[in-house]
C-alpha cells in the first residue's frame, strides 16, 4: 500500500461523516490486504531460501573441485526464466551488476555533514511572505 493510499485512509478514518459501515468495511480491505502481504512475503523468503541455498552449494562445490560446481545455480535461475539466452543479455546483465555495485557502494559511504556557517534562510510554505 502506498504512503498517499495510508494518508486517504486516515481522513477517511478522521471525518465525522464516516459511518460505522463504512469502517467496518475498509478494517475487511486491510485484513485482505495485510493476508496478501504476508503471503507475498513467505514467496519471497522462499526465493530467497532456494536462491541462497543454490548460491552455498555452488560455493561447497567449487571448494571441493566437483565436476560442473555451477550446476545447483544454474538449476535453480534456470526453473525461474532468469538464465541469460544470448551475449547480448549477457553484457546487459554484467552492466546491471557493475552499475549496481557502484550504488551500493555510494549508498554505503557515511553520509556528509552539512557545512558550517552562516545559514541562508528560506521562504517555505504558504504561510510566509518574502518581505517587501
């Protein structure tokens, strides 16, 4: 659910002329959408597991030398359409992850502190006026 969906519930909560039907049926809305949540999000940890678990034998594998080590991720990103067809896709998906990891890695820079010093003020909102 968006921010500006919670915000047309709380209005909608907040006016007088809200009838007590009316309540009852957007608390059944949120029930529904909260079990669709939920049930999303078990499908995705179960992703994640079998994504996760592919990646940690494909690692045991290539540590003890087996034949084909790449075999548990290739099964695994093969059952979800996401094997690269082409060396087209394969250079577009190499980009994404260098692109990807250069985000990451700005994301992750502690962030930089506002200079010291004389403040501009600002004229913000509709309740102040630019002096005459």
């Amino acid at each position: 659910m968006t921010r500006s969906e919670f915000d047309d519930i709380r209005a909608f909560l907040a006016d007088d002329a809200t009838h007590a039907g009316d309540l009852l049926r957007v608390a059944r809305t949120l029930i529904d959408d909260l079990e669709h949540a939920r049930m999303r999000e078990a499908v995705l940890r179960t992703y994640y597991l079998r994504l996760l678990t592919a990646a940690r034998a494909t690692v045991a594998a290539d540590t003890v030398e087996a034949p084909e080590p790449l075999a548990f991720l290739k099964h695994e990103l093969a059952e979800r359409g996401q094997l690269p067809e082409d060396g087209e896709a394969v250079q577009r998906i190499l980009s994404d992850a260098r692109a990807a990891a250069a985000l990451l890695a700005c994301l992750e820079q502690p962030a930089k502190g506002r200079p010291r010093g004389v403040r501009a003020r600002r004229c913000v909102g509709t309740a102040r006026t630019l002096p005459r």
